[in-house]
C-alpha cells in the first residue's frame, strides 16, 4: 500500500488531499466539496475558477523494504480560463 499527497501551488502552496496509507481519501478543507479520489493515484478538482491555476503536484510513498519507503513525484501545470 502507498501514501497519496496532492499539493497546490498558486499564489501559496498547500495540500489538496491524501490518501493514507491504509487507503482513506481525506480532502482538505479548502477543497473537501470540490475534489474526488479517482484510482489509483488521481484527483478531479470541480467547479475550478481562475485562482485555480497552477502547479498541482502528486506525491507518492511507498514501502519498498522494512524500514525503507520510496517517494515519486509528478507535477503538472494547469491554467484555468474565464467561462
């Protein structure tokens, strides 16, 4: 089983949602109506709006022996246009 984190970063930084390593989907506040858990490692964010634009980084953590882990990262750039 791995750690999610999804990270937002835009005019500040900060943590969209995880999934721990036991497999619960928690959203953080500041998205917890506007993004789902979509298997195995992704998020959709709903009803984005222009603020919305920027990094959004997913960070996987995973047990690779007893006392190691393995961290991946992926980052991607999103801009968001009026409607």
């Amino acid at each position: 089983m791995a750690a999610i984190q999804w990270y937002f970063r835009g005019q500040s930084e900060e943590m969209v949602a995880m999934v721990s390593f036991h497999g619960d989907f928690i959203p953080m506040p500041a998205f917890a109506n506007r993004v789902e858990f979509v298997p195995p490692a992704g998020i959709v964010v709903k009803n984005v709006v222009p603020s919305d634009s920027g990094n959004y980084t997913v960070e996987v953590t995973s047990h690779t022996g007893p006392n190691s882990f393995s961290v991946q990262r992926l980052t991607v750039v999103v801009h968001v246009t009026g409607m």
